[in-house]
C-alpha cells in the first residue's frame, strides 16, 4: 500500500473523520471491519445453537466430555497454528479459513437433513464455534497487521475491533429471536446454519474483490517446532517469579470458571427447558453489552487507579464471590454468579493480562502468550471436565444435592487458589521487574512506563 499516515484534505464523511480513517484507508478498513463482523455473527449463531442444543438432545452432564473433546482439538490447532501461520501469504489463507467455515456449516445443515445424531452434529456444532472465535481472530489480525503500518493500527484496530463487537450483538439477536419466529413460520431452527454458511460466502467476496489490489507485506519469520514454543515459554514462566504467579492463577482461574459453568448450566437447563436458546442468547447478549460498556467507560481508569498488580486481585475475588453466590439454590443466583466472574474476566482481567504480557521482550513474547492463552486454558478446561465427571459418578452413592454442591465447593477453592496465587505474585512483583529476562523491555527507561492498557 502507498504511505498513507498523514490524513488527506477535503474529507467529507463525519464517521469516517471521527474514527480517524482517511480517505486512502477508506476500503480496506471497511472490508477488513465486514470480513470480521462476518465472523462475530456466524460464531455467536453457532455456539449459542450449540450449547443450547447438545444440552436440548443429551443433556448436561455430556457436557464435560464434550469440552475435553473441544480443548483437545484446540490443543491440537494451536501446534498446528505456528506450523502455517507464517508459510502461506496471508489473504490466501483467510480466504481458505472462510469457504472452510462455510462448507463446514453447509455440511453440518446436510446432517440435520439425514439426522445424524444429536451429540454428533451439535458437539461439531460447538468444536467448531471454539474455531470460529479462537483461530479465525488470530489469521485475521496477522493479516491486518500485514496490511497497515504500525502507525495505522494504532488508529483502525479499536474502530475495526468495534465492528466484530457489533457483529457479536447481531448474531446474539438472531439466535435469541430466531426460535419463536421460526416456529410461527414452520421453518426448522437448523436453517439458522445456511444463514452462516451466508455470511461467510459474503466474506469471501468481500476478501476477493476488495483485497485483490491490496499489497501485503511479506514477512519471512523463524519456524519453531510446538516443543521448542512450549520449552521456552515454559523456561520464561518458571524463573520470572511474577509470572510463575500469573500462571498458577491463570490455571487455577480456568478451573474455576469451568466448575461455575457447568454449575450455570445444570441450573438454567433445568429452568427454561423448553426455550433455552432464547434464554442463552438473551444471556449472552446482556452479558456482552455490559462487559462493552465497562470495558470502555471504566476499566482502563480503574486499572490506572488501583494499578496493574493489584488489578489482577479482581477476578480471584470475582471467582469466590460468584461461587459462593451459586451455593443458594435458584436460578437468579446462577444467573448472577456466573456474570460476576465473567464480567471481571471480560473486562480488567482480560485486559491486564495482556498489559501485563508487554513486559515480555518481543522475541520471547509470542512464545508465552501462547502458554499462558491457549494451553493453560485448554488444559484447565479438560482437568476440571474430569473432575466434573468424576463427582458425577460418585452421584450414583451420593444425592444430586451433594453432588451439586460438591463441584460448586470446588470452585470456591480454585478460586482461592487463583487469589492465593496472586498475593504470592504481588510479594514479588517489585524484585521481578529487575530480572534480566526482562532487560529488553527496560531499555530507555522503566518497564512500568511501557505498559499499555
């Protein structure tokens, strides 16, 4: 792409002007920002019709083995993530990603047709969404990173992020409506699947005919082998004390969440069985737009306010309280103790974990993130789905009551767990920030004056 840092004269569209987009940026903004709007609606179509019915045809407490099964396959994505991200040309590969999200859904509406079983096609269903959100974002970024200098993404990544936050509530919307306005019409639910396999026809062409007089940057990257990733983030974690901390509270916190939403679900099920995809949209969708709000109004001033480190107290806190509150029977406490945690997760907790990530010197940085993001958290998910299923088991000796109170319990410990880990972490949060490991990001003054929140 020509320079085109410096804003152009004469700008005449008032959005365009207030997101900072000039006149030469215009079209690729506007498909990149479609092509991840497309995304963010086909995902939440998916995973909320997933989860909604895999628990419709086989009930909750197949849910454990469904997780396991999905951090297996992400487990799986995320070796293979590093062995073609950087080997095929970028807009190819995205362009690859979309008529395979789409022949996937098209393949998936087939099922339905020749009624293939329910775990089958909706925990294929579910697998896939965790794609849709977890692998889609990270080919879409490398390319946007690839087509706009340093300068440019400072300015168009949020507005174009802003886009996929859209996406997510109209696909939220669709999904939660889509069940009364498809039984007045006697239309099959399942057709919500061609929707998706639309959307992402749409984004197809959006790539090929608006991206087709794009240049991309060509970068040619060091391929590691998973092992060799894992040994040195693995290495990085375990001698910087703070982030051997961080990450026992990251695993820990994933264990947690894991207890609470099984607990969520087992209880909301029960409660609005026959319409619980309107239920879980609805959820979804109020769970989305505060977590939006705060994200923008309050947590960067709040993180500023009680700063960094202790900032990471907010979730273990969050993940107790919310626990605890699911230890009353009744769905409102469902309800609200699993949106206490969620909330903290999606806003502070989200956001100064990856602060916090910026201290890690560039070359060792991708190889952390992905242990502390993907595998800590794939992980966590499969040892609390065992332990789920384990005191399912002892369900058969023991009441439901107990039972349900047993993996609730667990929660509240994992959440202690998480908070014991992070008073540990902010012991020796000072002494870390002069590890040599660290050095790189200390250059020209101090690691805490390069934090970006």
């Amino acid at each position: 792409m020509e320079n085109i840092d410096q804003p152009a004269e004469g700008t005449k569209s008032k959005l365009f002007r207030l997101l900072r987009v000039y006149p030469e940026e215009r079209r690729v903004f506007v498909i990149l920002g479609l092509v991840f709007f497309c995304n963010s609606v086909a995902t939440q179509i998916a995973s909320v019709a997933a989860v909604s019915g895999f628990l419709k045809g086989e009930g909750v407490n197949q849910i454990p083995i469904l997780w396991m099964i999905d951090m297996l396959v992400i487990l799986l994505m995320g070796g293979l993530q590093s062995l073609i991200i950087d080997r095929f040309e970028r807009t190819s590969l995205i362009k690859i990603m979309i008529l395979g999200f789409a022949a996937i859904f098209a393949i998936l509406r087939l099922m339905f047709y020749v009624q293939t079983p329910d775990w089958l096609r909706y925990g294929m269903m579910m697998i896939l969404s965790e794609q849709q959100w977890l692998f889609f974002p990270l080919i879409f970024w490398t390319l946007a990173q690839d087509v706009f200098s340093v300068a440019q993404a400072k300015r168009l990544f949020s507005p174009i992020a802003s886009l996929g936050f859209v996406g997510r509530l109209v696909g939220l919307v669709i999904v939660s409506v889509a069940p009364e306005i498809f039984d007045k019409g006697g239309t099959a639910a399942e057709e919500l699947l061609l929707l998706n396999v639309a959307v992402y026809v749409a984004a197809y062409l959006f790539v090929v005919f608006g991206l087709r007089r794009i240049e991309v940057r060509r970068v040619v990257e060091k391929h590691e082998t998973t092992r060799e990733i894992l040994v040195e983030g693995w290495d990085f974690v375990k001698n910087v004390p703070t982030f051997k901390y961080l990450t026992i509270s990251i695993f820990a916190v994933n264990l947690s969440l894991t207890f609470i939403e099984f607990s969520f679900l087992a209880i909301t099920h029960q409660a609005f069985l026959t319409n619980y995809q309107t239920f879980y949209g609805l959820y979804r969708l109020g769970l989305t737009v505060a977590a939006f709000v705060l994200q923008g109004l309050v947590t960067s001033r709040l993180i500023e306010k009680i700063t960094l480190k202790n900032s990471f107290l907010i979730m273990p806190f969050a993940l107790v309280g919310g626990s605890l509150w699911m230890l009353f029977a009744g769905v409102a406490s469902a309800i609200g103790g699993m949106v206490l945690p969620k909330v903290a997760q999606f806003t502070a907790y989200d956001s100064a974990r990856r602060s916090f990530q910026t201290l890690v010197p560039e070359e060792r940085r991708g190889r952390v993130s992905t242990l502390m993001e993907s595998y800590l958290f794939a992980v966590g998910v499969i040892l609390a789905s065992l332990a789920i299923l384990l005191v399912l088991f002892l369900g058969h000796w023991l009441g439901e009551l107990w039972v349900s109170y047993l993996y609730r319990g667990l929660a509240v410990i994992c959440g202690l767990w998480a908070l014991w880990a992070i008073i540990k972490m902010r012991q020796v949060y000072d002494r870390s920030m002069l590890d040599w490991r660290l050095k790189r990001r200390q250059r020209g003054g101090s690691v805490l004056n390069k934090l970006e929140f």
